[in-house]
C-alpha cells in the first residue's frame, strides 16, 4: 500500500473530454459563403480549415474576391444611414440580443473555437466566450447613452475590420460591439485559420433580426483583406502583424479613411526581488503559457531581479514540467495545440536560431503524432541581441534574463520596437508604481498579468500600434464629429533658396532657426524670402537638431501640470506684452486667449478610475507622447501655431514645429516670449523652410512619436506614407479649420496629444 505522498506524487489527472458534438453537428457538411446583407451567399471557391489538435477538416470556406469585398461594403453602405438614424436606446436593444443569443449558445461556441483555434476548452469556455458576451453587453450600455456621454460625435459609416485567428470570436466582438454601438455598420474579415466562430455570430445576427447589412462577414486570407483596405470604406480597424499593419498605414495613406492598428508585442514580465515568487510563477503561466503564447501581449520576456534569479528559475523549471499538454477538448489540458502547422514551424524556426546564437532551451522533446503541438519552453543564457529576445516568437516559449536595479529593469523593458503591455511583480507599491511611469507600454499589470475586460482600453504604443478598444476611450475610435470643414488647403508657393544665411550677410540678423532654446542659424546655410523679410530654409539636419534638442527636454514631460500651466499662462501674458510686434491686433488677440485656454488645460485632462470585472483599480492615465512633430496650417500664421503647439506643450509634449512657409515671422519672433516664460529650451522647436522636406523628416524620424499635420493633399498623404516605419500616429487635416472660433481649441487637440496608458492595480482580496 503506497503512503500517502507516494499516492500523491502517482496520482494524474483522468481523461476529462468535452464532446465536439455539439459543433462537428453544426458544421455537418458545411461549405460556407459569405453572410452579406442578411444571408450567406453560395459558397465560390472555397478552401479548407483544419483543427491543428488533429489536422482533420472542419468545413470549407470560400475565399473571398474583390467583387465579394465590393458587394458587401456596398450592403453595408445601404445599411448605415438607417442604422445610424436609430437612437441609442434601439441600437442597444440589438446588441442586448446579441449578448444574450452568445450567451444561449455558449458552449457551442467555446467547442467550435477550440476546434477551429486549438486553445484549451478551459480557456475558450471560461474566458473567450465570456469576454466576448462580456463586450456586447458593456457597449450595449455604450449606445444606450452615446448621445449623453458623445454630444457631437456621429459614427464614420462603413468599417472595414480585419482580425487574427488567436482569438477569433473576442476579436470580433471587440471590433463589431464598439462599432455597432456608434452607428456604424461593417464588413469584417475573420482570419482565414479561424472563421467558424464568426460564421456562427452571423447566425445571430439572423436571429437578432439584426437590419440587414449592418454586420458582413467576408471570408478569406490576406488577399480578401487588402481588398477590404482598399474598398469604399470610412474606417479600417486591424489587428494582426506589425507587418500588415505598415502595409495597411501606407495603403490607406491619403485616403481620409481613419485607422486604428493593433498590432504585435514582445512584452516584459519583470519580477523584483521583493515579490511573491510563486504568484510570479503563476503569472509566468497566465503570460506565455496561456492561449500556447499566442498572445499579443503575452509576458515573452522575464526580466528578473538578479539576486533571485536562480531561485525563480527553478521553481518556473518545476512549474513548467507540470503543464498539461494536449488534447485542447481535454478540461485538464493547460496547452492546446498552435493554430496551424505553418505557426508551429515558424516558432521552431526562431527557437533554432535563439539556439545557434547561444541560448539554451528547457523545453520536454517535441510530441509525434498528428496536430501541431508545441510543449512549454524557457530560452535562458540569451544577450539583448538574441533573435528570441526581440523577435515576437507568438509560441508558447519564454526567454528569461537578469537586472540589477530598477532603473535597468526599465532600460530593459523599453530596449524593444514595441510598446504593447508589461507585467510588474513587487510587493512594494512605490516600486511597481514608479516602474508603471516609466515602461512603454499601452497596458500594465501590477502582479497580474493578460487581464481584459470591456471596460478597461487595450492598445499599444511606438510599433504596436495606436488606437484603443474597449471602455469610453474605444468608443472614440468610432465616432467622429470634429473634422474641419473649411476649403481645401493649397500648397503654398514654392521657395526660392538664396544662398548666404549662414555667413549672415544677406539674410537679416534677427530671424534664425529656435532650437533647443537658443537662436540657430540654418545648418545648410541658405535662406529664402518672405514678403519684407528673409528667413532661414531649414533642412533635414536642422531637424534632426530639434528632435535631439527636443529628445533632452524629456524634463517637461514629467513637471506636474501644475507648473505647467503656471509656465504657459506666463507665455500667454507674454504674448499679450509683445503683441503689437507679432502680428495684427485681432490675430493677437485670439492668441493670446487661446493661449490661456491651453494653459488652463495643463492640470485638468484628467485620466479616468475604471471599474473593471475583477478586484482592480484600473486607471486609464493620459501620457504625453514624448516628441511630436507639428506641421502647422499656413492659415492664421500666429493663432494656428498658438493653437496647434500649445495643447500638445500643455499635455507634456515636446515639439518640434515648422510654421506657415509662406510666413513663418510671427512664429520666429516667439522665441522671445519663449525665453522670457520660463519655458526649458528645446520644449518648442522652430523650424522653417520647404513643409514637404521637413515633413518627410518628421515623419520618418524614429524618436518622432507623433505627427499633426495641417497642410495641403500632398504634404498629408506624405506623412502618413513614411509614418509606417515607426508607427507613429498621424494626424492630418487637409481642410481649413476656423481657428478663431471653437473649432480652434476643439477637445481633439487634447486627445491627439495624449496617449492612454491602462494600469491595472490589485484593490481589495
Ligand atoms: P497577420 O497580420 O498575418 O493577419 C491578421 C489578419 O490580417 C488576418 O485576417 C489576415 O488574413 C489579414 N491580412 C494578411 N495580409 C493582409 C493584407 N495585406 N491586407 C489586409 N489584411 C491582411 O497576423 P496573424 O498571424 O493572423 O496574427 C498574429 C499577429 O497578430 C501577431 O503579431 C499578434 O501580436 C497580433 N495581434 C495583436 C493583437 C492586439 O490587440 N494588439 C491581438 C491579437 C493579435
């Protein structure tokens, strides 16, 4: 007779299946269309989709065409005005439905997911499905009370959504929900790996006697996608690849189609010395072995305080080799199968490589057999360099390095292109706290790790992409309602360059380049005339000096808003005192008003609490973006510069600023109200000369985080063409704005000038 830790350590779990039968009888000889305006449509050329847990064919799905794109969008176009005309309240009734059909019908849809995506039955059952509920009943709410909480917004029309297979039905449910809510209708494009779960939603929304056309579903791979980026639509809302997503920003560059990119991560997972190592090691699980570390956000970099290192390690080495890897309809399995054979070899793929540049890998030997499974793995012994480090591997694999103090912790954390999440374990509040402040990145645990819930916004920073889903601040990636409305902007005239600003002979002495709060001539040494005067041709080089100059000026983004304001009401006072030499008397005026208005806003845009599923305070905190670059409009030379480069100083940004080209004097003259306002040098940046060149500088400029461009067609399309490099939101107006009226200090300024960090605080048990 075995004692009883002899029983203990002999005991396994028993086989514990959940049937597939509910979904293998859903899909019985199925060869799907798309669902456009309200029906499916015959199948066309279809292709098959496979469960990765055993390789064998679910259904067939059809593959779709430029013309099943156009058609949809046009369904969907029929279907906006009628959508958009009912109130709040009726819409919500709609997606109140949806939610509870979802709910109805739940454990078919955690079987399909699992069938179709390869996740645990566990995880579909107990977090996808209810997640997704979850989000159609929060934005039910939202659209009950749009008008209250969103006076003048409107939704954009059309939006076109494309999603990636990890979690294919809550995808779709963070991407229709919001937008159904706003009044807008939509063609979305599944993943062409995991498309069955929205095929049944489409079923709902027959049920729902949802108006037809407001929800399409277009199947089909990249191809069906481009096709939808290209289409007649207001919006496009992606997640997937960083590498989609800059193939998406340069297509729809120009276009007046808005854009959000949710995009890949490669995100830390830092444990201090002081913190519960066995709750770390859970987290360790919940971060890269949940969802087989097919996770966006997915903690794939621990970064560990190196005094407990070797201690951390091999609990995570103990914990690791008790997961349970298999059959994903098994309830006891931890890790199901990766979606698809193509996914498992590029994981391998990268794992060899980590290997050859010196990693070593613990990981148990890879299982025979059917399906493409992949056990847990921890890379360790790895240089900041190592391709495992840097490269999103989207597996269930780890890599694992050491830190010394906090502040390199943070080098660490940021030392990647991404920004999309970080997980902080300390026990010490003022630790994990001030490391919150300092790492980039849209989302942070604290001692926690992948929480989500509808009332809590997700997104990222630098490449993960810009925009959020979920709570208030998802709901504005739908709604518009702040566009400027006045004619057309034309290219302003082309210069002439003249030679000789740099010797100083020609050009006169008191016009110069402001750069790091100091007077600069042009590095080119040239000049070019406006009328009664002549100012320096700003190049490339110029700036890269103010974006240096900016880059040392971070001090400003971390005074309070308090000093801040303090700082720009002294400015405003300023340009009231000099304000007959800067423009004319009414110009002035409304400057010096606007720049009052801004400076009253430094201390007041306040971030939110919000009120989360679980035992969390969740804050939504608003961070400047750090440099931003603004193109202001040639319009109102004084006031627009006023209005444009004061909010973004007021949110704790630093900017560097190219003003009206064709009269750049009111903004140059600044600078000596600049030096008198205690404003620290190289806060704001001035730099004239050709807008298109000095555009394509900013735009391309990695340590650039944001761009605002006021300018003609051309300069606009520029901008968000070479953006895609780093990312970096753009903002773009090709119209004119009323800058003397309430457009001119309109809320959006604010908005465009912040971006939302979450941080999810443990309150309570
Ligand atoms: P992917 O970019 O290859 O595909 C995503 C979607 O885009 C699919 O529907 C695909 O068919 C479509 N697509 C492919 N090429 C396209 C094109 N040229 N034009 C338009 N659409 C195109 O990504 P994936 O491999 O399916 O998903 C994994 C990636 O998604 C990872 O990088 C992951 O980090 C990211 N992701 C991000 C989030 C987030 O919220 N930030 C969430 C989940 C996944």
């Amino acid at each position: 007779m075995p004692t009883v830790p002899e029983a203990l350590a002999l005991m396994d779990y028993g086989p514990a299946p959940e049937s597939p039968a509910i979904a293998l009888d859903w899909l019985k000889d199925r060869a799907f269309g798309h669902f456009i305006n309200g029906a499916f449509t015959k199948p066309g050329q279809t292709f098959a989709v496979t469960n990765p847990a055993t390789g064998a064919e679910l259904a067939q799905v059809t593959q779709g065409t430029d013309d099943d794109v156009a058609e949809a969008v046009n369904a969907a176009r029929a279907a906006a005005k009628g959508w958009a005309k009912l109130t709040g309240g009726q819409r919500a009734r709609y997606l109140y439905a949806l939610a509870r059909l979802m709910q109805k019908r739940e454990r078919l849809f955690a079987v399909l997911e699992t069938l179709d995506n390869g996740k645990p039955i566990r995880e579909s059952r107990d977090i996808d499905v209810p997640l997704a509920v979850r989000h159609f009943y929060h934005h039910a709410g939202w659209a009950e009370l749009l008008a209250d909480e969103f006076p003048g917004m409107r939704p954009h029309g059309v939006c076109g959504q494309i999603i990636p297979w990890n979690f294919p039905l809550l995808m779709l449910a963070w991407k229709v929900a919001p937008a159904l809510a706003a009044g807008n209708t939509v063609v979305l494009k599944p993943a062409e790996f995991t498309p069955l779960t929205a095929l049944l939603f489409a079923e709902l929304c027959v049920e729902a006697g949802l108006p037809k056309g407001v929800v399409n579903i277009v199947t089909g791979d990249g191809r069906t996608g481009a096709a939808l980026v290209a289409a007649e639509v207001d919006k496009i809302a992606f997640t997937g690849s960083t590498d989609v997503g800059r193939l998406i920003r340069r297509e729809t560059a120009g276009s007046g189609k808005a854009l959000t990119l949710e995009l890949g991560g490669k995100s830390p997972f830092i444990v201090f010395a002081e913190a519960d190592l066995d709750a770390a090691v859970e987290g360790v699980v919940d971060a890269i072995w949940f969802n087989q570390g097919e996770v966006c956000c997915a903690g794939s970099r621990i970064l560990v305080q190196e005094q407990v290192a070797e201690r951390f390690t091999a609990r995570l080495k103990l914990r690791m080799a008790k997961l349970r890897l298999g059959d994903p309809l098994d309830k006891s399995t931890d890790i199901g199968a990766v979606v698809h054979p193509t996914q498992l070899e590029r994981i391998r793929g990268i794992v060899d490589k980590a290997i050859a540049q010196g990693a070593i890998l613990h990981q148990a030997p890879m299982p025979e057999g059917p399906g493409s499974f992949c056990p847990p793995g921890l890379l360790t012994d790895l240089g900041a360099a190592n391709i495992a480090h840097t490269e999103e591997i989207f597996g269930p694999i780890v890599t694992l390095m050491t830190f010394r103090t906090p502040g390199e912790a943070v080098e660490l954390a940021n030392n990647t292109r991404y920004g999309l999440a970080a997980s902080i374990w300390s026990e010490n509040i003022t630790t994990a706290l001030d490391i919150a402040g300092q790492v980039k990145a849209g989302v942070v645990w604290i001692n926690g790790t992948n929480m989500f819930d509808a009332n809590a916004p997700f997104g990222g920073m630098r490449e993960s992409g810009f925009g959020r889903e979920g709570a208030r601040e998802g709901m504005l990636a739908y709604l518009t309602g702040d566009e400027a409305s006045g004619k057309e902007r034309k290219a302003p005239e082309a210069l002439s360059p003249l030679p000789g600003s740099a010797s100083g002979d020609t050009v006169d002495r008191t016009r110069k380049l402001y750069i790091g709060g100091a007077q600069k001539r042009p590095d080119g040494g040239y000049s070019y005339a406006v009328p009664g005067a002549q100012v320096p041709l700003g190049s490339r080089k110029d700036i890269r000096n103010a974006v240096e100059a900016a880059h040392k000026a971070s001090g400003w983004s971390k005074v309070t808003g308090h000093n801040r304001a303090q700082v720009l009401y002294f400015l405003a006072e300023n340009i009231a005192a000099r304000g007959k030499d800067l423009g004319p008397k009414d110009e002035v005026a409304l400057a010096v008003e606007r720049a009052f208005y801004w400076a009253a806003w430094a201390d007041k845009y306040d971030g939110r609490v919000h009120s989360t599923a679980s035992a969390n305070i969740t804050l939504a905190l608003k961070e400047p973006f750090g440099v931003m670059g603004v193109i202001c409009p040639e319009e109102a030379p004084l006031l627009g510069f006023v209005s444009t480069v004061m909010p973004a100083i007021a949110m704790g940004n630093r900017v560097v600023a190219v003003p009206s080209q064709s009269n750049p004097i009111p903004a140059l003259d600044l600078y000596q109200v600049f030096d008198t306002s205690d404003l620290p040098g190289g806060v704001v940046n001035i730099v004239t000369g050709p807008r298109g060149e000095l555009t394509d500088t900013l735009a391309k400029h990695d340590d650039v985080a944001a761009l605002w461009v006021f300018a003609e067609a051309e300069t606009c399309t520029l901008a968000e063409t070479l953006s895609a490099g780093n990312l970096k939101p753009v903002w773009t107006e090709q119209r004119q704005r009323d800058w003397t009226g309430p457009a001119g200090q309109s809320r959006s300024f604010l908005r465009r000038a912040v971006q939302v960090k979450t941080v999810w605080v443990p309150y309570g048990a």
